[in-house]
C-alpha cells in the first residue's frame, strides 16, 4: 500500500504532467523507443534536477516522487498504456508504445441501417 503524503509542493497532476513529459522525452531519444528502468531513473532525475520536488523542507528527485505516491516507478508506468515494460530475466526494460490517435466509436442502433 502506498502511504500518501500530501506535503509535496507539487500537486499530483502537475507531478504526472512533469513525468509523462520526460519519460516520454528520454523513451523518443532512445535507441527503439526502449530504455533499461535503471537508465530511465537515473535520465529522469538528471533532466528533471532543475525542477524543485519539496517534501518536508528538503528537495528530492523525481524518482521520490513518483516512490511516494505511486510505490514504485514501475507502478506509475503500469498505470498507463503509454508505456510497455519488457520483463527479461532480472532485467527490465521500459518502451514507449506506438501512440496512435484515440478512435472514436460511434453506436448505431439496428433500425437506422439497412444491409446492402
């Protein structure tokens, strides 16, 4: 269970705005749209450095962030189809998925049709 703690300076949506955006940035930059999780974290915390996370007085990287209200960085990732995760043995690789536009289903009830 993750123990929620509301002392960021950061509210949860800007938090994962911030996120998404360099995750996905690191993954366009990479070799096959795919980074290793430790390259993923380590990239994050550096590109992100310049943006202050404060919790309780002292500033923190992303990646305490993300531990804080998600469990894990592997958690955060999981929650969006944007992002896949390769699971090999004890290495695990993150790849960022084809971002296709959303397609937009539209309902048509059986009488307003006629089967050619």
């Amino acid at each position: 269970m993750v123990q929620q703690n509301n002392k960021w300076n950061i509210t949860d949506k800007r938090g994962e705005e911030i996120a998404h955006r360099y995750i996905i940035e690191i993954l366009k930059d990479s070799k096959h749209n795919t980074v290793s999780l430790s390259d993923l974290v380590t990239l994050l915390n550096q590109r992100t450095k310049h943006i202050k996370f404060i919790n309780r007085s002292q500033i923190k990287p992303i990646s305490v962030y993300l531990r804080c209200n998600y469990g894990n960085v592997i958690n955060f990732l999981d929650k969006f189809l944007t992002y896949g995760l390769i699971i090999n043995n004890s290495d695990i690789q993150v790849k960022l998925m084809n971002q296709a536009p959303m397609i937009d289903w539209i309902l048509v009830d059986e009488d307003e049709f006629i089967l050619v």
